[in-house]
C-alpha cells in the first residue's frame, strides 16, 4: 500500500510521462493502481487514502443512542427486547446490549426473584423474633 506522498508523485509521474506500465513499474505497483488512483485524482481532486471509509459502520448515531438513553431512564424496568420493540430498532438483542452496555455506560440489574413462601417464612421469623 502506498502512502499519500507515494501516491500524488505517482499521479505526478503519470502526467508527466502519461505511460501506465512505466510509471507501475517504478513504483511496483500494477496498471490498474495507476489507472485507479489518476481517476480518484481526476473526480475527487485528491488521492489521500479512505481511512474514514473503512471497518464496519456502526449500528447506532448518537441520535439513536440519545433515544435508547431516555427510555431507559423513564422505563428502567423495560427488557432489551421491549426496548428494542418500542424504539423499531433494526438490529439484533445481543448488539443492543452491547450498545447499552459500551456505549451508554448502563448496566443490567436483575430483579432478585423471591418465591411467595420464602416471604412468608422470613416475615413469620421476623415476628418471632421481633
């Protein structure tokens, strides 16, 4: 891969001698490279590389993830796929976690789930006690 000073003495060397082969050659790269990068030049006035480009996209802009945000602070009790429901996200639950977990900086507390009868044992022991 060159880089950007590479790539505008090449686009520079190409019109100077306006011969492909020669100018890939000497820099070691292929026709095609040279071909590419004079028609970047041409179209977008500028052969520096894409990096803003690259990766993969995220998921959610901050203007969705403001939106996650507020319902979970209105409705904390709301499950990933309520939230999911409610906002008609198109995205998988497990990447909605994540985003609520990386992004937003919350996290899952679970509800301690006490059966009917324990209550009751643990009252009756209270007022014994007590």
């Amino acid at each position: 891969m060159l880089n950007n000073q590479a790539r505008r003495s090449l686009v520079e060397s190409y019109k100077i001698f306006g011969d492909a082969k020669k100018v890939a050659q000497a820099f070691g790269v292929t026709n095609w490279t040279v071909y590419r990068l004079v028609k970047q030049f041409e179209t977008t006035g500028t052969v520096e590389l894409k990096t803003s480009t690259r990766g993969r996209k995220p998921k959610f802009d901050e203007k969705s993830l403001n939106r996650i945000r507020d319902l979970i602070i209105d409705k904390p009790d709301m499950t990933l796929r309520e939230i999911k429901d409610e906002l008609q996200l198109d995205c998988d639950i497990s990447v909605l976690c994540r985003a609520i977990r990386n992004k937003l900086g919350f996290t899952r507390k679970k509800k301690v789930y006490t059966p009917p009868n324990a209550i009751n044992r643990k009252l009756k022991k209270q007022e014994k006690n007590g």
